[in-house]
C-alpha cells in the first residue's frame, strides 16, 4: 500500500509496526520521507495535516481509551474534550496533560494507538460520572458489540462497585443519549418507564411514563421547521387519544436534569 494511504487510514500519523501491517516496507518510507512525509520522531511517520494530537500519542507510545477513543468507536459521549485519557505500561510516562489508566484485558486495535472497546468502557465506568460512562456503554449495548454480562464479569470485587452500579441502567434499545439519560433519570425518581413505545396514528415515541404521560427528547439544535410541525401534530394526536405530552432538549437533559424531573413529578402528581 502506498504510504499516504497508509498513514490516511491510520489517521494521519503512525508508527513503523502498524504501516508494517498495512505493507509497507522500510524502502517505501524512506522514499515518502525524502517526498514529504514527516518523521516527527525516530519510527514515527505522519502527513503534513496529521493532528498535533494524535502525533502526541504515538510520541510518547500512549493508548487513547475512555472517553478519548469514544469516537474512535463511534460511542455516544459527552465529555470527549479536555485532557486525554491514556493507557500506558508506566504511569510515569504520562505528563500532567493526560489522565493515565492501568491495565488492559485485551490487545489493543491494529493500526491505531487506541485500546480495545472492552478496555475503553471498563476505564470509562471505572473513571466517569455516571452519566458520562452510562451513554458510552449503552451505545455499544445497543449496537451489538458489548455485552453487560461480559463487563460485570471483569468488574468484580469492592473496588468496582460503583462501576458495576452504572451497568443496572443499562438498558439496550435507545435511540439517543439524551433517551438513556432521561430514561434513568426518570427511574430514580421511581417512575414506570417504557421506552420506544409504539402508539397509533402517532408512531413511535420516545419514552412513556406511568402508561399516560409521553416524554419526547429532540437533540437538534436548530430544527427544520417541517419537522416541527410533524412533531406538533405528534403532540396533537397523543393528546386526542387522552395522553399528555411534553417535550425536552438536550440543554435540559444534560444540563438541568433536576428541573426536568421535578417537571415531570408535578404533572404525574396530578393525577396520581
């Protein structure tokens, strides 16, 4: 393979090991380095436009996991930005810019410094507030490619409990973050839930509390106003069939999830 589509596929930077397994051979980086490609560092190869970030990695042999290879794995997450999350063999080796996780169970991916997705959620749940890790799990739970079983078995012992106490809400069938959130908000306050509830001439809804309140959770930030009116109609219809409805945003689900629940506790005391 040639060595730009190479290091592209590996992300923009690489090292030897991984271009290796691609097939490319030490005479093709010598003739790309002579051609442009960059040696930021002795076996370390990457293009002009490489992120600085991702150069830092592989310099200082690291492993992106936690909420830092959350998009590596196309994980929901809420808190990719601020310092790195790395694996490393000696803590030490890991500046102030990072926070450092021990241990791995399994090999890491192939051509990128990132750890294995079993590895990226057991840090998550081990370092995360609940939230944060919950959204990253139950994505890969929905997807098919995790299991609940599989992370409480490698979470035993008194040191994981507050990890093993985020996999009770994990519950596979979401179609968002902002559902898997409000969903368990909404069950610690002790409110039946039913998720992804079909209702006629209304279609799905996102979440139905106590069998009569229907909860709709939209993440866009600026809405197509046909989509709006769809959405009116939605509330509309529920209504007629004697449900009622409210709607929330991710800014009060994420950020003021206290003030949505006392919501949603005053109109469910009503007819309680």
């Amino acid at each position: 393979m040639e060595v730009s589509r190479a290091l592209e596929r590996c992300g923009g930077a690489a090292r030897r090991p991984a271009l290796a397994r691609l097939g490319v051979d030490d005479a093709a980086l010598r003739r790309a380095v002579r051609s442009g490609v960059l040696q930021p560092d002795r076996g370390l190869y990457a293009l002009p436009t490489a992120p600085a970030g991702l150069i830092a990695v592989l310099r200082n042999r690291e492993l992106l996991t936690c909420s830092s290879a959350a998009g590596h794995y196309n994980l929901w997450c809420l808190s990719a930005r601020g310092l790195r999350h790395v694996y490393h063999r000696r803590q030490s080796a890991v500046g102030d810019e990072a926070v450092h996780h021990a241990g791995l169970l399994l090999p890491p991916a192939s051509i990128r410094p990132v750890a294995a997705l079993a590895d990226v959620l057991i840090h998550a749940l081990r370092c995360l507030p609940l939230k944060e890790s919950l959204v990253m799990v139950e994505s890969a739970v929905t997807r098919g490619d995790m299991t609940v079983g599989f992370l409480r078995d490698r979470l035993e012992g008194r040191r994981n409990g507050k990890a093993r106490a985020v996999l009770q809400w994990v519950d596979g069938g979401a179609d968002s973050l902002l559902e898997t959130l409000a969903r368990t908000y909404f069950r610690q306050a002790g409110i039946d839930v039913q998720t992804q509830v079909y209702l006629e001439r209304v279609g799905y809804i996102d979440l139905l509390l106590d069998g009569w309140l229907v909860v709709e959770l939209d993440g866009r930030h600026h809405a197509d106003w046909n989509q709006v009116k769809k959405d009116h109609r939605r509330n509309n219809e529920s209504v007629l069939q004697g449900y009622t409805a409210l709607r929330y945003y991710y800014s009060d689900v994420v950020y003021q999830p206290e003030a949505m629940v006392a919501q949603v506790l005053a109109v469910l005391g009503r007819r309680r």
